[in-house]
C-alpha cells in the first residue's frame, strides 16, 4: 500500500527568519520509494496561520513584539542602504 509522509525541518537565521523544509516521502510496505523536498521561508510579522503546527509554535515562541520591530527596524534600514 502506498503511503505519503510529509515531515518538516525547521532553522533560525540571525534575523528571525524560520526557514521550513518540507519533506515529502512515498512509501510502500514500509520502503521509501521517493523523497521530494519544497523550502520557504517565514520572516518576523508574516501570517503563520497556515503553516504547520511545529512553525506556527515557533513563531508564537519568538516572534514578540520587539523582535518584529527590531526585524522591521533592520530591513528599513538594509533597504535605504540601497
């Protein structure tokens, strides 16, 4: 019987992002026939409400206040540099 199993892997950069790579494997009778991977990533302030139950705790856990401002502060500032 084939079976689909989407896991994800999570990092943090300095800046807040959460970059998320999801992996997904077809198995059949336990055997991995095909493995597939999609990467995104979420910034400081963006609408987690539709990703996936371990970045949507990440988010809550750090995206506070002062480091969504901080983030803002430092992308405002990167972008006049330009």
């Amino acid at each position: 019987m084939l079976k689909k199993q989407i896991s994800h892997e999570h990092s943090i950069t300095e800046f807040g992002h959460i970059q998320v790579r999801q992996i997904t494997r077809i198995m059949e009778d336990g055997k991995e026939l095909s493995k597939s991977y999609h990467r995104k990533v979420v910034s400081p302030g963006d609408d987690v409400r539709e990703e996936d139950e371990r970045t949507k705790l990440i988010a809550e856990a750090i995206y506070t206040p002062e480091l969504i401002a901080a983030y803002e502060s430092k992308m405002t500032e990167l972008a006049a540099e330009k």
